[in-house]
C-alpha cells in the first residue's frame, strides 16, 4: 500500500503535500465561513454560519475554479516546456503569499467580500500552471510501475488532510474568535513543501526532454485526447461529475448550518466525515496496481445515488454517516481517472493532457456551484444536493455516450485519410 515512499524525492514530495494540504483545507474551511459571515452581516473577521448568501459562496468557488476554465491548457503546456520541480517552487511561494495577505486583511478587519472574490481568482490563476505540473511530476519521481499508488498515496494525504483540516479549522476558529489567524497558518504551511522539493535529488528524477516551444501544441494536445478513447471517456465522466462535486462540498457548509442548525465546529465535522471516506477510498485503491474502468463507472453511478441519499438525511447524525460512502465513491472516481490518463499518456504528451484533465475536472464548478448554489437560494439546501446527484447520474450517461461517438468518428476519419493515401499510391 505505501511502496512508492521507499523513494526519497516522493518522500520528501508526500511529507511537503501533507502539511501543505492540511493548511489548505484549514484555509478552504475558513474562506467558506468568512464569506458567510460577511454576506450575513457579520463582523470582519468571520466564523458565523447562519443567514449567509449561498449565491455568494457560489460565486467564490467559481471564482476560484473560473481561471482553470479560461487559461488551463495553457498551464499543461507549460508544464511540458519548463522544469516542473522549478515551476512548482514558484507556484507553490505565490501561493502561499496569496494566503498571507488574506490572513492580514481578516486579522486587521478590513476585508470584504470582494477581497475573497479577488484572491480565489488569483488562487485559481496560479494553480493553472500548479494543478497540472505537480500531477505530471508525480512519474518523474517514482516511474510508470508504482505511479498508481503514487497518485492514491497523493489521494490519500490530500484526504487526511481534508479530515483534519476542517476540524482543526473549525475548533481554532471558535477558540482565536475568527478565521484570520487560519489563513496565516496556512500560509506558514507552505514552508514543508518549499523545503521538500530544495531537498529532492535531482539526479533521481526520469525528467523527459522539455518540449521546444511551437505552434499548434494546444490544439495538437486536444487532437491527442480526442483521437484516444483511453483517455477521452474518463476525462469526459470527470468532468461530468466534477461540475457537481464541487458544490457539494460546498453544500456541506449549507446543510449543517441552515438544514441542521450547527455551529462552525460542527460544520468542520461534518467536512471531515465526508473526507474519511475519501481517505478510506484512496487508500482502498493504494492497493490496486491497475486502474478498473468498472470501478471508475460505479463509482460516479454511486457518488449521485449519495449526494441524493445525503440530501433527504432526516438527522444530522445520519447524514454525517452518508457522507462517508459518498466521499468513498468519488475518490474512487478521481482516483481511477487520474491513473487511467496518465498511464495512457506519452511522455512528452502528459503535461498537456493532465492539463485538459485538470481543466474538466476543476472547470465544471464556475457552471455547477453558482448554479446549484442558486437552486439552494431558491428551494434550500436539501434541493441544491439532490439535484446535483440527479445531474451527476445523467452525466455518466452522456460521459459514455459521448465518448463513443466521438471515438467512432476520429476512427472513422483515420480510415478515411487511409484510403485516400492508399488511392493515391
């Protein structure tokens, strides 16, 4: 389960993540809080739950996501033309800078809607080029044979953190009195895996040629996924259910405090719930050496029948127990899809196409979250979940519908340049 640790520069690289991903959850929690508390009228600095804008916490998922939607190919072009360790270092130091001035607007209370707005944008610009050169980093530091338990180990450690994250967020915020100090925490964070990727041995890492700058590359890329039913049907059933995991994960704030009446640490429980079954999921597939394009379609079959589960919980105690099995299904998705696209990329290709993965995976939310935030505004909590599992399932559908075609036409069209060439011989 745990084999790719025995190598150094992925040590190094895990250990980093870790506390890296904690203090970005802890951040994530808060930010959710702080934008409630604010469109509630509450006081600068955060940490109530009750009364505030779903729309606006819509909004500033969107925001954070609407960048990868607009420029994300252009950050897995990136990443095949530079150094990934060189390009991570700078993304990761900006970051962590973004997290810094956040926590100095809330401590000072200063900070306003708009603030958040505009540092989940710039968030969302730098992981453009981040998201995508970290996951196809991974295979440099650990080789195609351990790379699927590298990306569950990544899993994993994203979702431990999501356990702890939140909870610890959510009990610092009731004892410091705001969530101000959880941004600077975060931004402290960002030290562990600055630190790891200095230490890393060059030497150790299988780094592919970096690919000479050219035109056509973006659209060479897409013609790449396209021409490929390997890649094209899991990046397409990601982004189907990504355009409504990402809402729910922010409903999660809306079910404990309009549904359940719940205070911040509550909400951080709930969080956490959702992400041990993630973790437990990762974990799970730690020990596949293969992915399984069963498991990738069950699982996204399940996460919609949980997130309409969750959201007819007549207790809070039972929907904190629902969460576990919906966050088991949609790692097992992510999971799945992430090792199936890298497995079945070219080296020099991978850069561009975890850029088009990155870019579905994450781009469904300035469309789902502000939708289903509104259906939430509209018709309350429980609405905006169920119908974000009713639009999950017949996104599976269209996913493997979808692919289909476009695989028989791309085949069709190869055949069709065969013949001529074959004609004119």
């Amino acid at each position: 389960m745990f084999r790719s640790l025995s190598n150094r520069n992925y040590r190094l690289f895990a250990i980093g993540g870790v506390v890296s991903n904690v203090g970005g959850w802890m951040q994530r929690t808060a930010q959710d809080l702080l934008v409630l508390s604010l469109t509630a009228g509450g006081a600068a600095t955060g940490g109530g739950l009750t009364g505030g804008s779903a729309t606006a916490l819509g909004v500033t998922t969107a925001l954070q996501f609407l960048p990868m939607l607009l420029f994300g190919l252009w950050g897995g072009m990136l990443a095949d033309r530079y150094p990934k360790r060189k390009l991570l270092f700078v993304a990761q130091s900006l970051l962590g800078l973004l997290a810094l001035t956040l926590g100095v607007l809330t401590v000072t209370g200063v900070v306003q809607v708009w603030h958040v707005w505009v540092m989940a944008f710039a968030l969302g610009l730098i992981a453009c080029v981040e998201v995508p050169t970290r996951q196809s980093f991974v295979v440099e530091m650990v080789g195609r044979k351990d790379l699927s338990n590298a990306i569950a180990l990544n899993a994993s450690s994203f979702n431990l953190a999501r356990v702890v994250g939140p909870a610890v967020a959510g009990v610092l915020i009731a004892l410091l009195g705001g969530t101000g100090p959880i941004f600077l925490i975060n931004a402290v964070s960002f030290a562990a895996v600055l630190g790891g990727l200095v230490m890393m041995r060059a030497s150790e890492l299988t780094t592919p040629e970096p690919v000479p700058r050219e035109k056509g590359q973006l659209r060479e890329g897409l013609r790449y996924v396209l021409e490929r039913q390997e890649l094209l049907m899991p990046i397409l059933l990601v982004g189907f259910v990504s355009l409504c995991a990402q809402s729910f994960s922010m409903s999660i704030a809306l079910m404990a405090g309009e549904v359940f009446g719940s205070g911040a640490a509550s909400f951080g429980l709930a969080s956490s719930m959702f992400a041990l079954g993630a973790l437990g999921g990762a974990l799970m597939a730690a020990r596949r050496t293969k992915p399984s394009r069963k498991l990738l379609i069950g699982g996204a079959v399940s996460f919609g029948v949980f997130q309409i589960v969750t959201g007819l919980a007549p207790s809070y105690p039972l929907y904190l127990l629902l969460l576990i099995p919906a966050g088991i299904a949609l790692i097992s998705v992510n999971t799945s899809a992430n090792s199936s696209v890298q497995l079945a990329a070219s080296p020099e290709m991978r850069g561009r196409v975890m850029g088009i993965y990155v870019l579905v995976f994450t781009g469904g939310a300035p469309i789902g979250a502000p939708l289903l935030g509104w259906i939430a505004d509209l018709g309350g909590p429980r609405a905006g979940v169920m119908v974000g599992g009713a639009l999950t399932l017949l996104g599976v559908g269209a996913a493997i519908m979808l692919s289909k075609m476009i695989g028989r036409r791309s085949h069709a069209a190869v055949r069709g340049v065969a013949a001529a060439a074959a004609g004119v011989r």
